[in-house]
C-alpha cells in the first residue's frame, strides 16, 4: 500500500510539471500586450497598405497607399484599438486583426475589413527603425490631448508623436473631422526642441518647430514657432480619441500643420 501511494503521488508531481511546462511553451496562453505590437510595421506584401502602427496609449495609425502611381491621394485611417484575446486587435471603425506569427522585427496577420467583411487581406510586415530611447524620447511618445494654444482653451484636438517618427494631428474644424500625418525629429541633444512636418521637409531652422519643450508623464509644455510667433501650447497624456480619415485642410491659425 505505502509503495502504491508513492507510485500515485510519483504520477501526479510528474504530470503537474508536464502541464506546467506546456503552459509555458504553449503560445496559444502568452497574453498579447500593447507593448508587443507598439510600434511601426511596414509593409513588405501587400499593394494597398504602407503600414500599420500602434502605440501603448491605444491608437493605430493605418497608411494606404495611393490609389494610382500617378497620384499622392495617400489615405490615413486614425482611431483607437482593443486587444481582446492572445491574437486579435480591434482596430475602431477599422477591421478585425488577427496575428498569426510576430517576434521582435517581425509580424504576419489576417484583417477583416469593416468596409469589407466577406474578404479578408493578409499582411507580412516589419518592424520600422526606432529612435534610441531617452527620457524625453520616452514621454513624448505617445498620445497627446491639446489642452491650450496662445492662451485658447483647445478641444477635441490630438496629438501623436511615435518613436518611428510619425507625427499624426486629430483635430475637429468647423464640425469637420481632419487628420494630417507627417514625420518629426529632436533639434537638440538636450531634446528640448524638435521640428515636425506634413507636408514639407524637416527643418530645425524653419518655423515649423516647438521649442523650450517641458515634459513629464503628465504633461507637455512648449512655444509653437509655427505662426511666425511665439505660441504657448499645453497638453496633457489623451483619455480618448475618435476614428478618422485624412481630409482636406480648412485656412485659418496653423496649430501643428492643421490649418484651424
């Protein structure tokens, strides 16, 4: 009897450490997190998308391209997205993600389309350069909400800046829905002045510049150069952004290379 329980208890300890280490071998249970796929995936396979991007304040930014060589009619699709198991993302007003591989450089995935639910388009894409990380690197890398322009209680207004590069603006004009998306770069090595563009190339002596930057991880701080003088802009981290397309721009004070 006693050697009987000691074969029993023998048997459970080793199908226990089996089962434990399936679980930790078995991809199927990694929790996909927004750190893992927070970055800029450009795309090597497909004709209609540039890229897919995602950062860890929960927006995407999905780049499609030009629907003739002939033409620059680049479209730009801007909202927020949820992960809601170990390899689906729901890209707002968008489409369903879902992944199939991804590592560090790397990601393939399946994507239903809202605008085409019947048909599904499958993505290989890899991960775009990064900016060598820094503390300021690190807090302006994310989603922003413009709290005020030259003294102007500002609203529903944002701001992306990404660690790839990508500068994207989300603003409501006049009851119109207008996204603009460009690039930006630090000035200095104190990382208190960048530059960023939409439709021109950067330039660290143009106007088109923010300097005497002031971060924390609650908020951001500078002087907007864009009007040709100084203009104090405030923001702090976004509780929440809307779906948009890019459209055209309206005249009127240029905050961010968005006419308003």
């Amino acid at each position: 009897m006693k050697n009987l329980k000691q074969i029993l208890v023998a048997i459970f300890v080793l199908t226990l450490i089996s089962a434990c280490e399936k679980d930790e071998n078995d991809p199927k249970n990694e929790i996909l997190e927004k750190a893992t796929i927070s970055a800029k995936w450009t795309v090597n396979n497909s004709s209609d998308y540039e890229s897919f991007e995602f950062n860890e304040s929960g927006n995407y930014i999905v780049v499609k391209k030009p629907s003739t060589k002939s033409t620059n009619d680049q479209v730009v699709f801007f909202g927020t997205y949820e992960i809601t198991d170990d390899k689906t993302i729901v890209l707002s007003n968008f489409g369903t993600l879902t992944i199939t591989e991804i590592d560090e450089n790397s990601i393939s995935f399946s994507i239903l389309l809202v605008s085409n639910p019947d048909s599904q388009v499958s993505i290989k894409a890899s991960k775009a350069e990064e900016l060598e990380s820094s503390t300021n690197t690190d807090l302006l890398c994310q989603s922003w909400e413009l709290v005020s322009f030259g003294g102007e209680t500002m609203s529903d207004f944002y701001v992306l800046f990404s660690s790839a590069g990508t500068y994207l603006v989300n603003a409501e004009v006049d009851g119109e829905e207008i996204t603009g998306l460009g690039t930006w770069t630090w000035c200095n090595t104190d990382e208190n002045k960048l530059a960023f563009t939409i439709d021109n190339t950067l330039d660290c002596d143009g106007i088109e510049i923010i300097k005497d930057i002031k971060l924390t991880s609650e908020s951001f701080s500078g002087i907007d150069m864009e009007n040709g003088e100084p203009m104090e802009m405030i923001m702090q981290p976004a509780s929440s952004t809307k779906s948009a397309r890019l459209k055209s721009q309206k005249n009127g004070v240029m905050i961010f290379g968005i006419e308003k």
